[in-house]
C-alpha cells in the first residue's frame, strides 16, 4: 500500500494561494512589495493611492482570484463526475458537445447580440448536452459509446456553425470572439462572479452529497441496477449539475481546455479513486490549479496570454505522461 | 418463493426464452443448467430485475416484480454477474462498500463498512480489502463481487456462473458458503456450468434448451441418461454415489 500525500495539507492550500494571487499582479501602479505593505497597513493609509490600490484590490483582483478558484473547482468536479459516470477516464465536459455548444452561443450573442452573453451560452450549451443525450438514447438504455459518439457528432456540429458566425461577422467582433473562445479571466468583474457563482455553488453541492453514487455507476450498468440503483435516472442527476457547472464557467471564461480532463488524475494520483474523497478535493486542488495557472499568465508576461494556453501547455505533457505510463486505461465492456 | 408464469423475453428479433414458467422455492437451492445461449443467464437476469421483461408474469413473494420499487427489490434480491471489469483502480472495500447502496441515502456509514467487512470475512477474502480492484484475478474479482452481494443481505441470492473463474479450491469454499446460507434460509438460484456440482449440492432444478424448460416428471431425475442427452446433446456416461448419479468424463 503506497503512502498517500497527507490531504489535510491539500485542503489547506487555498488559503495562502489566494492571499498571494490577490498580491501578484501586472499592475503599473505599484510594485508587489509596495501592495504588499499597504494591503497590511490599509487601515492607517488614506488618500488617493490608497483608493486606487483599494479598487485594484477589490474590484480587479479579488473577483477575479474568486472567479477562477470558481471555474477551476467546477470544471473539475464536473469533469470528474462526467469520468465516473461514463466509467471512462479519457472523457472530458468537452465530449457532449458542451464546450462548443457553449462557445457557439457565445459567438451568437457577441455577433448579433439577441441575448446576454452568459444566457446565450448557458442555454446554447444545455441544448448542445440535451441534443448528445438525445442521440444516444435507445430502447434499450444509454450506451456510454454511443453518447459519446453522440458527444463527437455535437461538437462537430456546433463548431461548424462557430465557424459560420466568425465568417459572417465583422473584423472587430471577430477578434473579441477568437480571444473568448481561447478562455481568458482578465475580464473577471464582480457581475460575472455573481451570475457564475449561484450555479457553480448549486451544482458543486449536489455532485458533492451524491458523490458515493459515482462510484456505484462507475462500476457499470448492471452492477448498478443489481443495488438497487437506476442508472439512467442516476446519469441524468449527474449529468444536469455537471453541465450546469461547466457551461455556466464556459459562460463568463470562455473554453478553458484540458481542466476538466486532466486535474481529476491529478488528484486519483493524490487520493486514490475514491470518489467520497476526490470529489471535495477536486473543489480545493481544481480551485486552487486555476488560480495558479491564472496568477501565471498574469504576471508572467506583460500582456495577457489566454489562460487556456497555459492550462493546455501544463495538461498535454502530464497528459502524455500518464497515458505512457499506462495510468489510463479504457476498456469496453 | 418466485413464481414465473408464461414469462416470454426477445432481444430484438431474436427469442432467447419462450413462455418458460417454473416455480423457485423459498430456502432451496436450484441450479440452473443448460448449453450455451439456452436462455440461463437471461432468464436470471430478469428475475433479478436486471433486464425488463414485456410477456409474463414474475412473482416474488407474491408481489409482482414490476411493482416492486428498485431499492426495496435489492434488499430482497441479490444479483451477482457473470463477469465485470472495472475501469477505475477502488479498493476491494470500496468496491464491496456499493453493495449497500440500498440501505444508505447519501453517504456510507461505519455500520456499512462493518457489514462489507463482515461480507469479506464470510467469502474468506479479508486479506484483500486495500487492495486495488482493477489488478485482481478474475476469480479474485469473482470473490469480490460475491462478497459485494452479500453485504447486499438479500434474501434471495442469484448467481450467475458464481464458480467459471475459480480454482477447485475455492469452488469447493464457495458451494459451502452457498450451503451456509441455505441454512439460514436464504434461497439460492445459481446458473451452473458444472452439472455434477449441480447434482451434488442442488435441491431443485430447471433445465433450459433454446429458451424452454425441458420438464421433468417425478421419476426423471436430470442426472438421467435420456434427460442428459436431450440437454446436452451427446451421450454421457454416469456413474451412482450416494444415490445420485454423476457425469464420468
């Protein structure tokens, strides 16, 4: 029995991460040591620097450290449901069709402006989800490989009308819709973290008290019913708060590609593949993952460099890494 | 006792049981036997709720089946599979732990794990609770799921081949856990492949040909050599001990 990295460490960890994230910065002001002072004294300090570093603070970087702990943890945790659900460790939200059903919507508003932006993408997405799910339902039950064939022919299909809008649209729109559909968080403000924040919350505590179900479904449909247990009611109670996690970030952060796929190995390398313990952990280590890519990409450079850049540079080789070493296996039965 | 009557069941065009009726009694062992694809394992499948059946009627202590709600069927009926793999790598008592899915509403508790202990205790596998299911043997993995449906504590257990992946050893370990719970008067119906363990533990019996019950009359015992034939489709020879008779290969 191999030795597991003590969890009560892992649970930890977001408190300091996101002190520090609120710190760092591209910020032309003030240096991080001068923030640093002021943020300790901020009670003695007045006048118009305090102010601004007050603002920057609080209405830059603090929703902005929120909105991407946020997305992180509910990419996350609806990726690792979706892996359970499907008993496959290569599925990702992306395979229903979500994210591109999501971008689309996106694209949609920001060309022709018919809906809010994140109400676009939102319902865009569950349509995308709903249209996979539909594919793949028989009379005999859901296949996990016919719903995600179904998952392939959506994306296929969604992208293909994403393409059409960037063509018919104008230059300048065009560019705004390349740039969200890349995942960025600089225009985190308070407004996306409140339409973000009461979905994610919602579906993140309902994927976290039916957590020890992932385990029962992941061990197959017929093992599933012999406990009693309906798999296609217990898909549909899984597969609804996860797409409502993911398309909801989708919705304020654009695509941020490879998080919802690969973090949950990260922590089964951690915690072992018990669900009862990765799904809160895939909250604190999925937050606490985007928050660091973001605090990256931030500071990194002096222009900001879309956060799905990063996320995928760090994902493809752990990615490759496991597949070699034969961590992930599918297997049909 | 569970009552099947007229009980009809097609995958698409294909009938694999043709209007089979049998009565399975409460506290008995009955073993199932029959050739490839004669319906076995389907017709336990339905019996265990498993696969939903349109033509017949199943009943369960009298109730009906299709009446009966999921969870209240699993803390009467046991099902154990013929094979599973497993695509992520719990532990053997994870894995057992889901066995008592329909006593617990949201989380397991220590009662839970102390019944899926006791589970791996009675199959005699206790050794193996951390570790990773996925990198078990087939018979392992047999065990596992056997003690799985034990900490299920149903009142009927249903197996399906429960003996195909293991040794004689454990062959012999499972037909006395088997009789252990005849004793406790739990009724057991097990597809068999091995028609002399069936002949030797078995109370009752159902034999199934292409999806019918071959009937036996009083005198016709299924160890007899015109009844063997009719199942099995050659000639086997047999040989009496104890008052039963036995297949000699």
């Amino acid at each position: 029995m191999k030795k597991r990295f003590p969890e009560v460490i892992l649970y930890l960890v977001p408190i300091p991460l996101i002190f520090v994230s609120i710190l760092f910065g591209p910020s032309e002001l003030l240096s991080i040591n001068e923030l640093a002072k002021l943020l300790i004294s901020n009670s003695k300090s007045s006048g118009e620097d305090f102010e601004v570093i007050r603002d920057i603070v609080l209405n830059i970087r603090l929703p902005r450290v929120i909105l991407a702990f946020l997305i992180g943890a509910a990419l996350t945790v609806s990726g690792n449901s979706l892996q359970a659900l499907f008993r496959n460790p290569l599925v990702s939200p992306d395979i229903l069709g979500l994210s591109a059903g999501a971008a689309f919507g996106a694209a949609f508003s920001l060309a022709y402006g018919l809906l809010p932006l994140q109400i676009s993408a939102f319902i865009s997405g569950l349509l995308a989800v709903s249209l996979s799910y539909l594919l793949a339902v028989t009379y005999r039950g859901i296949s996990t490989i016919t719903l995600i064939l179904a998952g392939i022919i959506v994306t296929s299909f969604f992208t293909a009308l994403l393409t059409i809008i960037q063509f018919l649209t104008d230059p300048f729109k065009l560019q705004s819709i390349v740039h969200w559909t890349m995942g960025n968080l600089h225009t985190a403000s308070w407004s996306k973290v409140s339409s973000a924040v009461f979905p994610i919350t919602l579906s993140l505590i309902w994927l976290m008290l039916i957590r020890w179900k992932l385990n029962i479904v992941s061990l197959g449909d017929t093992e599933t019913k012999a406990v009693g247990v309906n798999p296609d009611r217990a898909k549909l109670l899984i597969i609804i708060p996860a797409t409502l996690a993911c398309s909801s970030s989708v919705a304020v952060a654009g695509v941020v590609a490879m998080v919802g796929l690969v973090v949950p190995h990260m922590i089964r390398m951690l915690v072992g593949p018990d669900n009862i313990k990765v799904q809160p952990m895939a909250v604190v280590f999925g937050g606490s993952f985007l928050l660091c890519v973001d605090t990256i990409s931030r500071t990194l450079t002096e222009y900001e460099i879309p956060i799905s850049i990063f996320t995928i540079l760090i994902a493809a080789p752990f990615f490759v890494y496991l597949l070699k070493k034969g961590k992930i296996f599918f297997r049909e039965t | 006792m569970i009552e099947v009557k007229n009980l009809s069941f097609s995958f698409g065009d294909h009938e694999v049981l043709k209007n089979v009726s049998a009565k399975l009694y409460e506290g008995k062992f009955t073993a199932i036997l029959g050739r490839n694809g004669s319906g076995k394992s389907t017709f336990l499948k339905v019996i265990a709720g498993i696969i939903k059946y349109k033509k017949g009627e199943v009943r369960i202590f009298g109730k009906d089946l299709r009446q009966i709600k999921d969870s209240e069927r699993a803390k009467i009926i046991g099902y154990l599979p013929q094979f599973h793999t497993a695509t992520f790598p719990y532990k053997v008592l994870d894995v057992v732990l889901t066995g008592r899915a329909p006593y617990v509403f949201s989380m397991p508790k220590k009662f839970d794990i102390y019944k899926s202990e006791e589970a791996l205790d009675a199959v005699g596998i206790s050794h193996l609770v951390d570790r990773p299911y996925s990198e078990l043997s087939g018979g392992e993995r047999q065990l596992v799921m056997m003690a799985r449906v034990l900490a299920q504590e149903p009142k009927i257990l249903l197996l399906d081949e429960p003996l195909t992946h293991l040794d004689l050893t454990n062959q012999y370990h499972m037909m006395e856990l088997i009789k252990n719970h005849l004793s406790k008067g739990i009724t057991v119906i097990a597809v068999l492949h091995e028609p002399n363990m069936a002949f030797k533990y078995a109370d009752e019996f159902i034999l199934l040909k292409r999806g019918q019950i071959i009937e036996l009359s009083y005198h016709f015992k299924p160890w007899h050599q015109d009844i063997l034939k009719e199942l099995y489709d050659i000639e086997l020879n047999t040989i009496n001990f104890n008052d039963k008779a036995y297949i000699i290969p």
